[in-house]
C-alpha cells in the first residue's frame, strides 16, 4: 500500500485504489492527482464571488473548477464535483483542459476585464500539482491567481504554491474539534496550521458558514476571532485583526435539509461578536 501524502487522512491505497477525496489515485506504486487538468466548471466571476473583499475589488476573475474534496460537509453545494458518487468515480463529464489552455483562456478574457485564475468550485488542494502549474504560468502571463479552499493540507502543499499564489479565501468553518471531525470528516488543527502560514505568504480572507445548531454561538465566535485577531507574520508581527471574516448564513442542501436557513438576525449578532476582535468582518448570503 502506498500513503498519500496531501492531508489528515494519509489514505492507504492500493494499486488502482483512489482515495477518500476521490481525485488521487495509486499508480505504479506512486499517487498521483487523477483530476489533473480534468475541469468541470468553468465562469467569469466577480471576485467578490469567491468571497474577496479587500483584494481586487470591483474586478472579475476567471473561476475553474475540478473534481474531489476531502471534507464531507453534509450541507455541500458543488455536491456533484465535490463527493457525490459521479465525482468519486473520476467525473467522467470533466473536460481534458492543460495549463497552457486555461492560461490562455484567461488571457483571451482580459477583454472582458479578468485579472487572472481562481481554483474554486471543489477542493482544489487535492488537485495540487495542476494549481501549481497553471498558476505559474499565468504569473508569467501576468495574471494573478486566487485558491479557494477549506485549508485541509499538509504545509509543504502549501510551500509548494506559496509562490505563484496572490490571495486565498480559507474556509475556517468553526472553532470545535467535534464539529470537524463528527460533521466535517476534518481537522481543526490542520486548518489552524495552515491559515496561519498562508497568512504568511499572501493574502487571506477567511470564511464561516454558520449552521443552526452546530457552530452558531457567540461564545464560539468570540473563540474564533480572538484567535484569528492573534495570527502573526512571518516576522512575528500580530496582523490578525486586519484579516477579514466572511460570516455566511446556511441554507438546508444536499444531506442537511433537517434545519431552517440560518437566522439572519443570528448572523447580525455574530458579526457584532467578531467585529469585537477583527476590523473587517462581513455578512454573507443575506
């Protein structure tokens, strides 16, 4: 058996075996990204779409997407690229795009006022090694490009794209072990770890989609905020308030359809809570 070595779960695969996320597969003794340049969504976005808020505002971004993810959130909303039992079994609608294609795919939109790339729609982690190659060549292009993603990865993952990667908006999806890994199939301590180096090499807006009955407490807000309010650069200067916080309301989908959207009065209240520790903090899906 061969391990992968992108997050948490380290799957053990066996030859032909894919893993959990369903994009990485055991060939020859070696896993290899199966999704690579495999795309299944595709849109001129504005950035404020990803969300991004203090990065490039007013501009549109071309947004691409693939197959796989190695969370398990019940309420997913890309649940057929992301875990259902068509992207698991390789996504067979995806189209054969490469890094060049997408580059100048995007430099073609330049005319319609696109800055660049974002890796969005699935997990784009579990797809590393295409971000990694696309991105390099569209900074060469002169675009930027933006991740969008829940931060489940081992930090040479993120070492490894560290250069070519301008901004990220990080899924931080609450402040309690038991919600990652009983609701998510996540680790909390692997987000922390990675937020708080990604803050260290580009910029970074963070995400928080409150779910009713779950994660939506103001005690676990102040938690959350009053440790992104501590993160630090790499010179080991505290920058965390000046990171953003995305608070989003829920709305029932996929395998979580027992419970109302997300109060919006509630989600008011959880923006007065983390403003407490963090200069901007915006309300989503309202």
């Amino acid at each position: 058996m061969t391990a992968c070595d992108v997050c948490f779960h380290h799957c053990q695969l066996d030859e032909g075996q894919r893993g959990l996320c369903g994009a990485r597969i055991c060939e020859k003794g070696k896993v290899r990204a199966e999704n690579y340049g495999r795309i299944t969504s595709l849109a001129l976005d504005p950035i404020e779409k990803k969300p991004l808020r203090r990065f490039q505002s007013g501009r549109m971004i071309l947004s691409a997407g693939s197959y796989g993810c190695n969370l398990r959130c019940p309420f997913c909303q890309n649940d057929q690229i992301s875990w259902s039992e068509h992207a698991l079994h390789g996504a067979q609608w995806a189209e054969n795009v490469s890094p060049e294609e997408l580059v100048r795919t995007a430099v073609r939109l330049k005319a319609r006022g696109n800055i660049g790339l974002a890796f969005t729609y699935n997990e784009p982690l579990v797809g590393w090694e295409f971000v990694r190659d696309t991105a390099k060549l569209a900074h060469e292009a002169g675009l930027v490009n933006v991740l969008v993603t829940n931060g489940t990865a081992e930090l040479p993952i993120l070492e490894a794209l560290a250069p070519w990667v301008d901004a990220m908006n990080i899924d931080l999806k609450g402040f309690t072990d038991r919600y990652y890994t009983k609701v998510l199939g996540g680790s909390l301590d692997m987000v922390r770890t990675f937020i708080a180096r990604a803050v260290q090499v580009c910029h970074v807006e963070l995400t928080t989609l409150i779910v009713p009955g779950e994660n939506d407490t103001q005690e676990e807000m102040r938690g959350l905020s009053a440790w992104v309010a501590g993160l630090k650069d790499s010179s080991g200067n505290v920058i965390g308030r000046s990171i953003p916080l995305h608070i989003s309301r829920f709305f029932p989908r996929f395998h979580m359809t027992d419970r109302p959207p997300t109060d919006i009065g509630r989600i008011r209240e959880l923006v007065e809570t983390a403003k407490q520790s963090l200069e901007y903090v915006y309300s989503g899906n309202c």
